[in-house]
C-alpha cells in the first residue's frame, strides 16, 4: 500500500490545464513540468499543484500532448501523439520548439511492423530521460504495448522492448488487450522504470537490464479507508526528496497525489 504524503487540486480550465496527460520533475528543485491533452501548453507546478506559468506552443502542434519529460539542461521534452512526434521545447523567452518525428529515427524500420496497425488514439503515451546518459524512454500503447529506448541526441532507436503479460504486465482490472500504458518515469537509484497504467491502475517497475517487473497497486489508506488513485496519467519521481508523484485526468476534479518513494 502507497503511504501518502499529501493530495492537491491542479485542474485550471482558464488556463488549458484541465484534462492533465503527463508530468516530469522540472531541473529547477521544487517545480514540475505537465501537459494536457486539451490546449497546446507546457505548464510549470510547484509541488503542491498551483500552477506557476504556462508556456504558449505553436499552434501547429496541435493539442494532443500525452508525456513530458524535463532534462539537465533545462530542455523539456514532449510527445505529440496524433503525429507520433518528439517535441524539444527550450522554455526561453522568446521560447524554441523543434519537432522529430518517431518514424524518422533510424531504427525505426525494426518496429516500423509493429506499429503499423495501432489507430491514432494508441500511440505515444510516456516519455522519460536517464538524466546520467541522456537516453530517452518512450513507452506506446497498442498491441503490442512497446518500449522504445532512443538515442540522447533524438536520432536512432536503440532498442524496442514489448510490454507482454508473460514479462508481468497484468492487472484483475483489464485484459491483455485493454490494458494500457499511460506514463513512465525514470529511476536513478534503481536503473528502472516506473511505467503506470490508467486502466490497471498500477505502476508496473520495470528492470531495464534483467526485463523482469514488480508491480505497485495504486492504493493508500486516508482517514482509515482504502482509496484508488482513478485515472492516473502522469508520475514523477524525486529520489532526492523520497516522493513519488502522480498526476490524475478526472476533470474538475484532476489532482496531484504524492507519496512517501516506495523502496524495494
């Protein structure tokens, strides 16, 4: 069971910030980048959800953002699922965007198959950085859900790693075909990752050398009741603070959930 730290309200419809899609730690302590799926925007948290600023993306971009990820040099990158894109975004003033589309990476014919039968709604969902190395994680749903390992430099797919039931992504609450993939996050201290599911409410910890899973329910105990974590679609982790944060989709009633850092 998670133990829980605190649980703070983020949805902000004024603001593009009321369907949450994905949330990163910002290189700046005490701040956390998240997109929404509603508005073309990067938003800047404190830890304690308020929204601090948002950062107006070029409409082109369209608003479909599903993952975000924060890196050393203060870059952020997002995913853009309609178009199956990695976005660099540069939060400056004036603030540089550059877009690279997956299907352009070189590798991307060894899992070019893979993917060719997903519709535009199983695409994309997380993206993540080992902030040591510079590589790049994305996870997509779909059959079959799929890892990708990426390049530092956003040009070539390393590797590709299927999600399958057999390697223990499971849930009681979907079946193999429903089960989804919708955020991921990096850890330092464990060389894993933290990949979460909406529909399975879980997050699946995932051993990147050893491709062997253990797996998290999304429960706490507040007030003495068992409570669910309901459509979560964003985590984070601060090892350096021992947090583990999740972000949820539930309309007006969008929150952000932080917990006490599991240790295995």
């Amino acid at each position: 069971m998670l133990e829980l730290i605190g649980s703070y309200k983020v949805a902000d419809k004024s603001e593009g910030f009321a369907e949450p899609s994905g949330l990163s730690l910002s290189s700046v302590d005490g701040f956390l980048w998240a997109v929404s799926d509603e508005a073309s925007k990067l938003h800047l948290l404190g830890k304690d959800g308020r929204l601090k600023s948002s950062f107006k993306l070029p409409e082109q971009m369209g608003t479909d953002l599903e993952g975000v990820a924060g890196r050393k040099d203060g870059s952020v990158l997002l995913l853009q699922e309609t178009d199956r894109s990695i976005v660099t975004v540069h939060p400056t003033d004036p603030i540089t965007v550059s877009a690279t589309s997956i299907s352009s990476l070189k590798g991307y014919e060894t899992v070019a198959a893979m993917l060719a039968q997903n519709p535009l709604n199983k695409g994309p969902e997380g993206i993540t950085v080992d902030q040591d190395t510079g590589q790049v994680f994305v996870v997509i749903e779909g059959q079959p859900r799929l890892l990708l390992a990426i390049s530092p430099e956003i040009d070539e797919i390393v590797d590709a790693v299927p999600l399958t039931a057999k390697d223990g992504f499971v849930s009681p609450r979907a079946t193999d075909d429903e089960l989804d993939v919708s955020g991921i996050a990096w850890s330092g201290a464990t060389e894993s990752l933290w990949i979460l599911s909406d529909k399975g409410r879980r997050i699946f910890v995932f051993d990147y050398k050893s491709k062997t899973t253990r797996i998290l329910d999304l429960i706490y105990s507040k007030k003495g009741d068992l409570r669910e974590v309901k459509n979560p679609e964003g985590i984070a982790l601060d090892e350096t603070n021992g947090v583990l944060y999740v972000l949820t989709d539930n309309g007006k009633k969008s929150r952000l959930f932080a917990f006490s850092m599991p240790q295995f």
